[in-house]
C-alpha cells in the first residue's frame, strides 16, 4: 500500500507541473482519440534546425488547409486531423519549397515526417512523393490497424466491423457471443471509442448494442472509414480501461459525390447444417436466411467549406426455432381423468411443440455534417439510429427442449448516439479540441406468455420466462463532455484534458416476479394435469400437487426498479519528449474517479448483512502513470518498451445488484404444499409484472392473486465488501520492429501483465468449517481408485441465508510473445499476420461472458480462496490469425482488351485463424445432504454442500478443450464503366472448409452418489459446435454499385 501511495504522489506532482508548464508556455500536442497526428523536424541540409517555417496541411479530399510554424527547435505538430489523404509542403524564405504528396494519415496515428530543406536556387519548390514509413518511430503502444480496404474488402460474418478485433495480437474470444479479451483480462474492462466518443454501454460493461442481444450492428460499417486496436500501454488519453481499447472513426464527406447501394444475401441452401445437431436428428440451421441492404451517399454542401455523409444499413434475419420434448406424447392419465380431460392436457402440451418463426429486423441511419468555418476553425457532428426488434429471440438457440414458445420474449434496442467536435487552433503552435456526446441505449425484452411460469421435468413448460419482463433494462442516457488543449514548446508536445460522463441507468426488472410452479418426480405429468384442471386425486392435495413455487416481491417499488447516476470524471497529461531526433520518450499520468450513489435502503437485517449492503466505496486512488520509449536505430529499426498502470471501471450491473438485489427491495419466497398449505395452482402471492395472467388452454383454471403471509423469504442477499475497488493492471512490453523489402515489416514482442483487485463473489454467510467428508473416487471398474478429504460446512453465521459478497482481490498473470508480419497496401497486396504464444494465470477471474453482476468463479473452498489460483479461463496458449486483402493490379498494362477484360477487377480477401483450445474445469453432479439450505459451498448458492464448489477437486482448468480452425473467404469482381461507375459482385465462405469446432464440452467428471464420485462416462463430450462468430460452413452473396 506505501508503494502504490507513493507512486500515486508521483504522479499527482506530475500532473500539476504539466499543467502549470501548459500553463506558462506556448504550442501543441500527443495523439487524439478518433483522429490522427501528423509531426516533424525541420532542418537545413546541414542538419541544423529551421525555426518559424510555415507548414501547410492540405486535405486532398476537402481543399482545406491548415498551417503551422515550426518551433524554436524546428519541431511541427499538426493534432486533430480527419484520417485521409494529405499533401505537406514547408516553405520559408531563403529556401525552396517542399512539397511531399501522397500522404496517408490513419486513426490514433502519429505520423512524423521530417523535412531538409534546400537553399532556393531557379527551382522555387521541391515535389517529392514517398510512401508512408513503413514503421512508426513515434508509437510506443501495442496496436494494430484495420484499415480502409480491410473494413470495406475483408470477410465479415454478419458485417459486424467490430469483431475484426480479434485478428489483432494477444486478442481472444472471452465465450461464443463476440466479446473480446486482451492479455488475459476480462472482456469488461475494455473500452470502444467512435470519433472520440465512448462508445460503451455502462450497465453491461461492453459496446453499445451488446453482444448478446442479436444486434448485428449499431454503427453501420459503411459508415465505419477504420479503427485501431490497441492491445497494450495505449496513452493517457485512453482510460476507463484495463483490457483493450478500439479506437474507430466515420466517414465523412468531400469534394465530389460518392455513393453507393448494396445488398447481401445468406439463404439455407447455401449453408451446411450444424454437425452435433445434424447427428441428433435436428436439421434446424442457425441462420435460416439473412438479409442486408443499404447504402450511402456524401459530398460537398458549400464547395471547400461544408461537407455531408449519410448512411442506412438495413438487415432481415429469419432463424427459427424448434421446441421438443424429452417425452413421446400422448401421456397416460390416470382414471381421475376424463378422457376429454386427459386429451386437452396433451393436446396443450404437444400444441407448444414444434417450429416457430422467429425474425430479427435492425435499421441504422447514421448522419455526419464537416464544416470548416474559417481555417482556424473545424466542426463536425453525427447522429446515429439505431431500431433492433427481434420477437421470440430471448430464448437465442436453434432448440428448446421442454420449453414453449410462450416462454420466450420479444427482444428490442432503441440506440440513438449524437457526437459533435470542434477543433479550434488558438496560435500557430496551440490547439483545442472539445467534444460532446448525447446518447441513450434503451434496451426491453417483452414475455410472450403470463405469469406463472410452469415447468414440468421431462415433460415440457410454459408461462412468463423467469427474467421478464424487462421494461428498460437498462434505459441508460448519457452526456460527455470532453476538452483537450495540445501545444509543443521546444523539445517537448504536451496534452491535457479532462472528460466527464454524466450516466443516468433506469432499471426495471424483478426476477421470478411472475412466479414459477416446477413439477418433478415421474408423476409430474399427472399432477400437473390435476391441478391446472382442478382434477381431484382423491389425496385431499387438490390444487397442491406441485413440488415447488417460488415468486419475488419488490416492497418497495413493485417493480424491481433502481434509478442511478453514476458519473466518471477523469483528467490526463501527457508529455512527448523529442530527447534526440531518433529517441522519443513519452510521460503520462491519468486520474480517473467513478461517482456512484449509496444503496438507498441497505438490509439490516443482521450485523453481517448490514456490513456487505450499506457502503459503495468510491475508489479515489486511481492515479495512473504511463511511459513510453521509441528509438530508432536506423536502417528500418525500432526499438519500443512501455509500462503503465491501467484501471477497470466496475460495471452498474454490479452496483445495481448490492443496491437492489440485497433482500429488502427484491425478496424471494419459497413454498411446497406443506409449507403454504393455502396456496393453489395456479394462483400468486403476489401482483406479477407483465401481461395479466390467463388460462393456458381452455378448461384450465384461471391464476388468481390470492394474498397471504408466506413463510420468510429466503432470498440470497447481494453486497460487496466495504474496502471494493475498481480492478487495476500494470502492462509493460519491450517490442523490435525491422523493415523487410517488399513494403514488409516484421516486429516481436514480449508483453506482461499483472492484474490485481479483480472481483470475486463468496458467500460469505458459512461459519467456519467444524467437519470434514471423506469421498470415494471410483474408476472406471467401479473400484475405489482414491479418497479424498475436504472441509464440510454444516452452518450459517446468521439465518438470513446466502449472502453473495464481492472482494476485489483476485490477481492474474499474462506473459505472451507476439510475433507480426505486416505489409502495407502496394501493387494491391496487404496483409498482417500475428501469432500469439501465452499463458494467462489468475485466482479465479471469472470471464466478461459471465462477469456481470455478481457473476463469479465456483470457489473450490469459500473460506481459502487462494486454492483458486491456477490457470486462467481466459488462458488461449497459442494463437495464429491473418488477413489478407489482394486486388491485382497486373491486368490494367494488358494491352489485349479481351484479356484485361477477363482478368481485370478482381479482388481476393481471407482471415484465417488457428487456437488451441479452451480450459475446461472437471466438475461434480450431485448435492450432499446436512449443510445449510440443503447444501450450499464456495459461495455458490444452492448448489452441493461436498466442499468441491461444483468442481473436482484439484487445480482449476487442468483440461484443455479442443482447438478451432477457420477459414473464411472472400472473391469479388468489379466492372468499371462510364469511369466513375462500378458494379462488384461479391461471393464469401465463412468456415470454408467446414470445420467442426467444438465450442464447449460436458465438463462433469464425476457424479456425486453416497460418498462415491463416480466417472461420467460422458464426460468432455461435444456439446456445441456453433456460436455466434462460427460456426458450419455458410455461404454469402453480394452486389454493390458505387459511383
């Protein structure tokens, strides 16, 4: 703690002499978010500096310049530019001017280009037209770009730009949905920036839109020009962050019309059929048909001045959905029964059955206005719509087995994102950049069906889905306001800023408010029957043969609602420093600050409750220092080497949980037929949300609120310790890059990172351990191959029940070598290919696929979590991706019409990657009898009291699933006519060779029976072979017309 003090002093003193050297100086700069830098020397041919010469930056799109002087040390930073094409020239009286063309300028790049001026002769300028450097001698971060051509050539399943993240090195999948982790941390904690503005969604820690919700896009990526993905050390600009940051900018106008129509079409009889459903019998596809259209114009308004870019991205997906049974129908009825009676139980059941449509529809605008009021002075602004609605996509697989189509919902996403930016230059060498973001994510999922829900084992079920319905979960608006003042002065480029965002979450969801009947044990058909038609058994139970109901109850709002504000404020400073022409070093130092309300009604029941459920501690250390080095050997050389400190936001889902879900506002009752003698099926307790309830068939019984005093809920109180902090990692990476002929460069890396204050949640309501139980671990002969002895724990602290408590204190370890091998756009070849080799440990980091809320690790031993330590779930050992982008340019020499005809305009594009597999954590099936609430450890409520936490004992992730290979594909071509027409046509295979890839396995290795753990002979059997990034071979087609 003295240490992590001490550098926080550091930097709090590093921070106040860069704002007061701001403050006493003159000049500007450091790498912006959503734009790029361009920068430089000025010397003579004697290698002496040239001060005040005058540099132009023209856009060759727009006419707009933009000049500058270089300093006392002949030092130039041009900040805040559009990425694009440029042209730089330098003048200054006494020598010829230089004019160098053909200048590209990418997102979050800092280009330097320096310049040695001649004495004027009778040649009054100097053309000079160059390549951009193929290695950066600037950079000290970790990143790769996606370029221009990437975005708009490369195959994408879904046109998702976003998920292009993963060809970048030390990037994996953190689970099947899209979600992306970096160096071995959470795909939580990453951050996504669009034009400078936070692109990330508050409540569930991932972008805009989320994964998970069957979104293909938010951002339509037509309207996407490129993005940056940096992996490691990015600047002290980028925050909120510990894992990786995207960093993408729009497209905008220029001085000539563009436009263009596409559409692209996925259709069953191009695809191949899942593998591991197609051997069960199931032949349904995971996209039956998808479809995609849209396009866009841009151009100027005022010639030179005002520029326009507008977009519409439409998609239509039909993926249906098929219900099963695990029973054959029609059930036998006992002589209770009429027959009448008997055939309208099975009719209903066997009515639910079968398949169903299910279509998801999206609809994106997106809008961007440039306006360069005067050449010191640049505006510009977009708005983007986002309308998603998805019926019957809550439940998201091909098939559900004992479930119906009224246990599902109505998914649908309301995004509307406005982002304004004005970049103003204050003096030759100050400029200003401010920006501002109004956003709201309006997020709902409707029930089908009413309350209850009703679930009978084996047989099927029906009713309102247990999580809805969710009216707004979350309705979160948004307000950013950012302020960025850069200058250079001498040898340095200084950069302050600050940035606010005012986040308002409306939440509205009560989990089991509708109330849940079960019907288990081999006459749950039976007394299901009985008691949703008021059958009597003649057992005077009339009514009350179901085996459990559960509903929660909101005495507070009804409603399970929580309204917060959480507000982060941060503030950063950076200085690069020019040491010597080919040695730049780079200081930052970053504070950020998140402002969350205090739970307005803690449980205090208990002491121990009271402890966990009152305090959201606000973390005000978050000091976060950052340096860089970049050294140029020469001859095509770079060295790098970086180290920082780098800290996580908490998600709200987190807070929403210690601050509603802590048993006073949320409150579960459990009830059996003994317990809750008067209550019937299938009446409530309680006022469900949602649809009024209904009878499910006619001649079933109507449920009624039937109000009454049920025995004590139970519900698991949810808190976090008082100390909570948000979650810290320091990276450091030491990286060579080489030129190679052939516009190539290699580069190696090696990089680390130590996590520290990671969540983990326990229940932390178990008195300490008094016993032990000794098992018996059978092989496959049945004979005792071993025993194990594990603690036991038989009691509670208090009998308020579970208490899921969250402790920030799991550390990781990451330590990778990247190796990449990149070549820039020539002769219409680009490629980049990174292979990763890693190892991620950490004490029981649970993944961002299941991080939210109080999402947690099963802990082996609740009360010695240092057990957990072992390799991470996030541990891919090695990891091989590249992309590939080749438009042949050979054919346009050809002077034979027919052959250029034949051979011109094509163009080829792959991604292909290559993993080992997934950790995979033996795990037990069964409950033992004697602990509290019938068994409960490892802070895992409701499950088996053996001491394991659901796992065999022993390290965690001691198996390694399968690997994954893919190939996706891409041939495409292009008829040019009347010179500014042209027409692509477009095939793309996504797993072209038809892989099968096991994306998770049965992980119970044993079954719990007696004291015996006995094998599962089914154990690491395939479970699923498709997610939503692979899956079977599917084939596409596609036209585009542009001009």
């Amino acid at each position: 703690m003295r240490t992590q003090k001490g550098i926080a002093g550091v930097a709090i003193a590093a921070l106040v002499v860069g704002l007061l050297l701001l403050g006493s100086t003159a000049p500007a700069f450091a790498q912006a978010a959503g734009a790029g830098t361009i920068n430089g020397t000025i010397t003579d041919q004697q290698n002496a500096v040239v001060p005040e010469a005058t540099i132009t930056i023209h856009n060759v799109d727009t006419n707009v310049d933009r000049a500058f002087t270089s300093n006392g040390a002949g030092i130039y930073t041009v900040p805040f530019l559009q990425p694009g094409r440029y042209e730089v020239s330098v003048s200054k009286t006494g020598f010829a001017k230089l004019i160098r063309k053909d200048v590209t300028l990418t997102v979050g790049q800092t280009l330097t280009l320096d310049f040695q001026m001649p004495v004027q002769s009778t040649q009054e300028s100097v053309t000079v037209t160059t390549e951009n450097p193929l290695v950066d001698t600037e950079k000290t971060d970790v990143s790769q770009l996606v370029s221009t051509a990437e975005v708009a050539n490369l195959p994408i399943a879904g046109r998702n730009w976003e998920r292009f993240a993963l060809t970048a090195p030390g990037a994996n999948p953190d689970g099947g949905t899209g979600l992306v982790s970096y160096r071995g941390i959470s795909a939580l904690y990453n951050s996504s920036s669009v034009d400078g503005a936070n692109n990330n969604q508050a409540f569930f820690s991932e972008t805009k839109g989320r994964t998970v919700t069957g979104v293909p896009s938010v951002y339509s990526m037509d309207s996407i020009q490129e993005f940056a993905v940096t992996t490691s050390n990015y600047s002290a600009e980028l925050g909120q962050a510990a894992g990786g940051v995207i960093n993408a900018v729009t497209k905008s106008g220029t001085n000539t019309v563009h436009g263009d129509l596409f559409y692209y079409l996925r259709y069953p009889t191009l695809n191949a059929l899942d593998p591991i459903q197609k051997a069960a019998g199931i032949y349904t596809q995971p996209i039956h048909q998808q479809q995609q259209f849209g396009g866009s114009v841009s151009g100027p308004i005022i010639k030179d001045k005002l520029f326009f870019f507008l977009t519409y991205d439409g998609s239509r997906k039909v993926n249906p959905i098929a219900y099963t049974s695990s029973s054959r129908f029609p059930l036998n009825c006992t002589s209770a029964f009429s027959a009448a009676q008997c055939a309208a139980a099975n009719g209903y059941l066997t009515s639910i059955l079968g398949a169903y449509p299910r279509f998801a529809n999206n609809d994106i605008a997106f809008g961007r206005l440039d306006y360069q009021l005067n050449p010191r002075n640049h505006i510009n602004s977009s708005l983007n719509i986002d309308d998603f609605k998805a019926p019957n996509s809550y439940t998201s697989s091909t098939t559900a087995t004992n479930s119906s189509l009224s246990q599902n919902g109505t998914n649908v996403l309301h995004e509307r994102i406005f982002v304004a930016n004005w970049d103003s230059t204050i003096s030759n060498t100050m400029i200003n950049n401010f920006r501002f973001q109004w956003s709201r994510d309006l997020e709902t999922t409707s029930a089908n069906g009413a309350g209850p829900s009703v679930s009978i084992t084996n047989v099927g079920g029906y009713g309102m889905p247990n999580a809805l319905p969710r009216p707004a979960f979350p309705d979160e608006h948004r307000l950013q306001f950012t302020d960025i003042l850069s200058m250079t002065h001498g040898k340095h480029t200084f950069k302050a800023g600050f940035d606010v965002n005012a986040i308002h979450e409306l939440l509205i969801n009560l989990f089991q408010g509708g109330g849940v009947y079960s019907y288990s044990g081999a006459a749950a058909f039976t007394n299901w029957a009985a008691d949703v038609m008021g059958v009597n058994l003649g057992d005077n139970l009339t009514g009350r043969h179901f085996s459990t109901f559960v509903q929660v109850n909101d005495p507070v709002t009804h409603v399970g609602k929580d309204d917060l504000y959480d507000n982060d404020v941060d503030g950063f400073f950076e200085d690069s420093w020019k040491l010597k022409p080919n040695l730049t070093l780079n200081l930052g130092v970053r504070y950020d600050i998140q402002l969350i309300p205090a739970p307005p009604q803690p449980n205090t029941k208990t002491p121990l409750t009271t402890l966990y459920t009152s305090t959201i501690n606000i973390d005000k250390n978050n000091f976060a220092p950052r340096i860089g080095l970049a050294w140029s050997l020469g001859k095509g050389t770079v060295v790098r080497a970086g180290y920082g400190m780098f800290y996580g936001k908490t998600s709200n889902s987190t807070y929403y949980a210690t601050r509603v879900e802590n048993g006073v506002f949320q409150q579960t009752f459990n009830c059996n037929p003994t317990t809750c003698s008067t209550l019937t099926f299938p009446n409530l307790i309680f006022t469900p949300p949602g649809n009024a309830p209904a009878a499910p068939f006619p001649g079933a019984l109507t449920p009624i609120v039937t109000p009454f005093t049920p025995p004590s809920a139970t519900a698991t109180t949810r808190g976090q310790v008082p100390d909570w902090v948000n979650p810290l990692v320091h990276e450091g990476e030491v990286t060579i890059e080489h030129v190679l002929p052939g516009a190539m460069s290699i580069s190696g890396t090696y990089m680390f990172s130590r996590g520290l204050r990671l969540p983990m949640f326990v229940d932390t309501n178990l008195a300490p351990s008094t016993s032990t139980k000794t098992y018996n671990v059978l092989n496959s002969s049945g004979a005792v191959a071993n025993t194990i002895t594990v603690p036991y724990y038989t009691q509670r602290i208090d009998p308020t029940g579970p208490i899921l408590t969250g402790f920030s204190d799991v550390n990781s370890w990451y330590n990778a070598m990247l190796i990449t091998l990149r070549r820039n756009m020539r002769h219409g070849l680009e490629f980049t290919a990174n292979y990763t080799l890693a190892k991620a440990s950490d004490g029981g980091q649970v993944p961002g696929q299941f991080g939210t809320f109080n999402g947690t690790d099963s802990a082996f031993d609740p009360k010695n979590r240092a057990l957990e330590y072992g390799r991470s779930d996030l541990d891919v050992r090695s990891r091989f991706v590249t992309s590939l982008v080749w438009a042949p340019d050979y054919a346009k020499k050809l002077s034979n019409k027919t052959a250029r005809f034949a051979l011109d305009g094509w163009n080829f594009s792959t991604i292909i990657s290559a993993s080992t597999g997934f950790p995979v954590t033996g795990g037990i099936n069964g409950f033992a009898s004697g602990g509290p609430d019938g068994g409960l450890t490892g802070g895992l409520v409701n499950n088996s009291g053996t001491g394991f936490g659901g796992r065999v004992p022993g390290d965690r992730n001691s198996f390694t699933g399968p690997g994954n290979k893919n190939v996706d594909f891409r041939i495409g071509r292009t008829f040019e006519f009347r010179e500014r027409y042209r027409f692509t046509l477009v095939g793309e295979a996504f797993n072209l060779f038809n892989f099968t890839n096991i994306y998770s396995v049965n992980s119970t290795e044993y079954n719990l029976s007696g004291l015996n753990l006995v094998p599962n002979s089914s154990f690491f059997a395939p479970l699923t072979s498709n997610n939503s990034l692979n899956g079977a071979r599917q084939l596409q087609i596609s036209a585009r017309f542009s001009f």
